[in-house]
C-alpha cells in the first residue's frame, strides 16, 4: 500500500473532497478537505474517512491513521494562519 492507492481509495468513497496523504507501509497522515464534513461532529468526520479505509484496516494494509478534517471554510482560514 502506497499514499497514491489510499488517497484513490479516498477519492473512490468520497468524491467530493480534497485528500492529502502522506505516510508509507501502513502508516498515514491524511488530511481531508470537504463540505460534507460542514456541521459534523469531529467523530462522525473520521467516521466518515474511516468508512473508505474498512477493509484496508481489516486486513492490515492500513494500521496507523492519523485523520484531520476541515471545511473548506476552516481550510481556507488554516491555510491563512
């Protein structure tokens, strides 16, 4: 599993987003930029970036995550700071 497959795998459940994925083996930094996270709570967010991950996790491709969500608002002002 390299970062390219896991953002496709990403991209492939959640369309409407921007991923950014770093990490190698089975370890990643994803961050995911969308409007469908707008008012949600910060679990269901992950929840969300999880659901593409399921069977990846299942199997051990995919062991360590380390998930950031944003809006495109909160990215906006993020990427201001």
């Amino acid at each position: 599993m390299d970062a390219v497959t896991v953002r496709q795998l990403l991209q492939d459940h959640l369309s409407d987003c921007e991923f950014h994925v770093q990490g190698e083996g089975n370890h990643y930094d994803i961050t995911a930029i969308g409007a469908v996270f707008e008012g949600l709570r910060p679990v269901r967010k992950q929840q969300l970036v999880y659901g593409a991950l399921g069977a990846c996790i299942a199997d051990g491709s995919v062991h360590a995550v380390n998930i950031r969500t944003f809006t495109p608002a909160e990215w906006q002002a993020q990427s201001r700071d």
